[in-house]
C-alpha cells in the first residue's frame, strides 16, 4: 500500500475529510481532492464555492483546494471566513457545489474538509466521496501530476455571504413581540464568534433582537486558547454553565468550532439534553406544518431519547428512525420531505435549510419557544427530560464485532426483548407493569477500536443496571480484563 492509498484511506471518513495537517492533510494532497471533486461535480455545475474556519491552517489549504478546482476549468466563489452551515447557506442560495474547510470540534493541529453537491446535498462515503478519494489517488501516484493545464483555468472570485446568512435564519423564525431575553453565548474561539453577532445582534446591518447578548470567547482563534471548542464534553461547558447564573441570563448557548452544533444550558446553569432540544423544535415544526395542512415528518436518530418519537406523536407528527451521521439524516429527509431532524449529537437539520444542519437556527427556535412564554427555560424542558440516559461511553476492545455478538448472544431470546441492526446493534424492552422500558444502542466507530455505548430506561436504577450489564460483556476481553474507558468525540 502507497503512502497516499494509506493517507486518503486514514482521512477521508465517512461523512467527511480529517487528518493532521502537514503530516496527513498537505498543500499536494488537498489540491488533489480539490481537482477530483471538481471533475466530480463538473457535469452539473461551472462554479464551486469555497469557505474555511479560522484555524491558521484553513488559508494554505484552501489555496490549494482552489488550484484543484480551477485546474479542471471551474470558477471558484471564495467566501472567507464562515461557519459550516454559513456555507451551506452559500451552496443553497448560489445553488453550486461547495467545500468548507474546518475541522470541526477537533484540536488546532487538524483541519478538514466538509463536501456538499448544488444545494447542500451531502457528500458521504456512499454518495460520491469515495470516488473522489480514488481519484485523488490517482492523481496523486501520476509523476507527472500536476500536469500544466490544456483548456481553461478557472478564475476566483471573493463574495460575502454574511448578511444574506442571517437575513435567511431570521426570515425562518418570528422572534418579534416577545419578552427579551438575557443570553450568554460561549463561541469556543470558533465561528459563533462571527455568527453569532450577525444573527442574534446587529452587525450584519439587520436590526436589533429583543435580546441582551454576553459573549464569551468571541475572538477568532484557532489554537482555541480557552478550551476545546467540543461542547460534547462537559469540561467544555463548565465557563458557560458559570456565566449564566452569574449574569442573571435565561438561558446559554454553545457552538462548536465550525459553529454547526449548539448546545444549550438553562436559567441555573444545567445542560439541556439535545433531545429535549429535539422534541421542543420538533413541536414547533409540527404546527407550522399542520397550520398548512400538510403531513409534518420529523427525522431522528435511533440514540435520540424515547421522548422524541413521544413528543413528535404527541404533536401530530410523524417520527422516522434513521441511522447516526449526517449523510443519512440529510439523505432520509430528501427522501421523505420531513420538515426537521434531530440528532444526539446537538445537530438540527431543516427542510428551509436545504435539509442541512444549523446550529444557530436551532438556536434561534429555542430563544422563540422560552420568549413566547412566561416559564424559565427548566419547566419548558422537564416534560421532555423524562428518562434517565448513560450519555454515550467508549470501550477500547480488540475486536468489536466479536465483542457485539457476546452482547447479542446475553440478550436475544429474553422475554420481551428486540433486537435490530438499523446502526449497530440496538436491544430494547418495551416495558411492563413489572419492569421499566429500556433500551441500548452499541454502535462501533468508524475510525478507531471502539464500541460506542447510548442506554436508556424508565428509571435510573434500571438504566445503571442494564448499562452495567452490557458493559461487562463488552469489557470482558480475553481475560476479563476491561479496557480503559475513552472520552467520547
């Protein structure tokens, strides 16, 4: 196996591109992904656009990506500095192709690429990234590759999408004549620090929010000085969850580094479940749809709480369970034209937003659900916080299929217990008068020797108990040695 096979197969992933910049993920091989997606999408688009976060490393590769892409002859629409779902709102509005360059929630020495066809349409393993990835192979094992260009060179052009990005999430939420509201927004140094001001105040031109704004960490930087822009571990939270009661707000917002998640804590400083989060844009969404006579679908993933598919029923809804990942989400929302879908993980997709994930949207749904009535934000989201989870936990193990079918083989066959393969192995029990409902999910990663553990039920010590169980199977390696527990990512 070549250097570059081992590098493309070790950071083209399954719904993006990661790697160690200047060890994995240097000027050569970016500009051979960037020609591959452009001959990939060249049939149906002239242009592709083109954005980056605010890592140092962002600027060279995207110099690179371009050299790619205007190689084959397309243009390029660069648009700086952006969030994910900034560029999204690009690749929807413009209706062209686009690449984000961000590494997410990921430390400063990695950086990444996020694809996506005319419209936001995801590019994943299973939807076209695979074949850029041997593309770019082949480009890359060419000696003679870059080769000096025989038609056209494409041109770049800069464009600023800011104003029209924020006009567009304010156009999708009614945030007039409610009661105003004191928030502290944590932007991890990422780029909610751009964002946020454009979208929840007034520096994009558009006019002030009946909101008081206390930033925290708004300044772009990439070396993310102050902590790891991953609101998904809680150390991560701990400034925000401070801040909040400290300032008197009603409730915190948090974004990772790309600003395409948002998490959220309330009035005392508590983090509120991404499911609750769900259930209460899912509400919403669900009487928009209604009020318009149309059927209202909503998307979520099979390790969302049981209170989501409840909540979306209980709002005459319709819940469609899909798999973990963006590209399926996305490509099951298409599918069924459902007006949201909600993830664990803190991402949110709309069908206003080209089906894509956007975190501030989110954001902006939730700050119109606690303003348009008189509770703090804890009574709004109690009904929805009804079961006890574990939150997902990592177990290194040598051989995950091997150790998934130990879990199987402990369960299957147990009165009132199902099973499914949907996204790893999933067992749940419905629940009786005897016993509480309970569920787990264990699903492996795609990159590393890790088994990924969600579980749920009625009560807590049903919850411990089942999470337990399945943990010791899991961790009984070879000789009954357990494995360290890893943080999840």
């Amino acid at each position: 196996m070549s250097d570059h096979r081992q590098v493309l197969a070790d950071i083209v992933k399954a719904n993006d591109i990661r790697g160690l910049v200047g060890v994995q993920l240097d000027a050569r091989v970016t500009r051979a992904l960037g020609e591959a997606f452009a001959r990939a999408v060249g049939g149906q688009a002239r242009q592709v656009v083109v954005g980056h976060d605010m890592r140092d490393s962002s600027p060279d590769l995207v110099r690179a990506f371009t050299a790619g892409v205007t190689a084959t002859g397309l243009d390029v629409v660069l648009i700086g500095l952006c969030s994910t779902d900034g560029l999204y709102y690009a690749s929807g509005s413009l209706d062209l192709p686009g690449a984000m360059f961000t590494a997410s929630h990921n430390p400063a020495e990695w950086n990444g690429i996020k694809l996506c066809r005319a419209g936001a349409r995801p590019v994943g393993l299973d939807t076209g990234l695979a074949g850029i990835r041997d593309a770019a192979l082949e480009l890359l094992e060419d000696p003679a590759w870059p080769r000096p260009a025989e038609g056209r060179v494409g041109s770049r052009v800069e464009r600023d999408v800011l104003a029209g990005y924020a006009a567009h999430l304010r156009s999708l939420v009614d945030l007039a004549g409610l009661r105003r509201l004191r928030i502290v927004v944590d932007a991890g140094n990422g780029m909610a620090g751009l964002t946020a001001p454009a979208v929840l105040g007034d520096s994009a031109g558009l006019p002030a929010l009946n909101l008081d704004v206390v930033p925290l960490y708004f300044e772009l930087d990439g070396s993310f000085p102050n902590h790891e822009a991953n609101p998904l571990d809680p150390r991560n939270l701990r400034d925000l969850q401070a801040a909040v009661p400290a300032h008197g707000a009603d409730l915190g917002l948090a974004f990772d580094g790309d600003a395409d998640r948002c998490f959220v804590v309330d009035e005392s400083g508590s983090p509120v479940s991404p499911s609750a989060i769900t259930a209460i844009i899912a509400s919403r969404e669900i009487a928009k749809e209604l009020a318009a006579g149309r059927p209202a679908r909503v998307i979520h993933n099979l390790i969302t709480s049981r209170v989501v598919p409840e909540a979306i029923r209980q709002a005459g809804g319709i819940p469609v369970r899909t798999r973990v990942g963006h590209a399926f989400i996305k490509a099951e929302m298409a599918e069924a034209d459902a007006v949201f879908g909600g993830e664990h993980s803190a991402h949110y997709y709309f069908r206003d937003f080209w089906f894509a994930d956007t975190g501030m949207l989110a954001a902006l749904h939730v700050l119109a659900a606690l303003a348009g009535q008189p509770h703090p934000l804890s009574r709004l989201v109690e009904q929805y916080e009804r079961y006890p989870a574990s939150g997902e936990i990592n177990s290194r193990v040598p051989d995950a299929a091997e150790a998934t079918a130990r879990v199987e083989a402990a369960f299957a066959g147990r009165p009132g217990v199902a099973l499914d393969r949907l996204d790893g192995l999933t067992v749940s029990f419905a629940g009786t008068q005897q016993e509480p409902m309970w569920w787990f999910n264990l699903r492996p990663s795609n990159t590393e020797p890790l088994l990924r553990l969600n579980a749920e039920a009625g009560d807590a010590a049903t919850m411990a108990r089942i999470r337990d169980e399945v943990l010791a199977i899991v961790r009984a390696g070879d000789r009954g040695e357990a494995p360290a527990l890893v943080l999840p990512h």
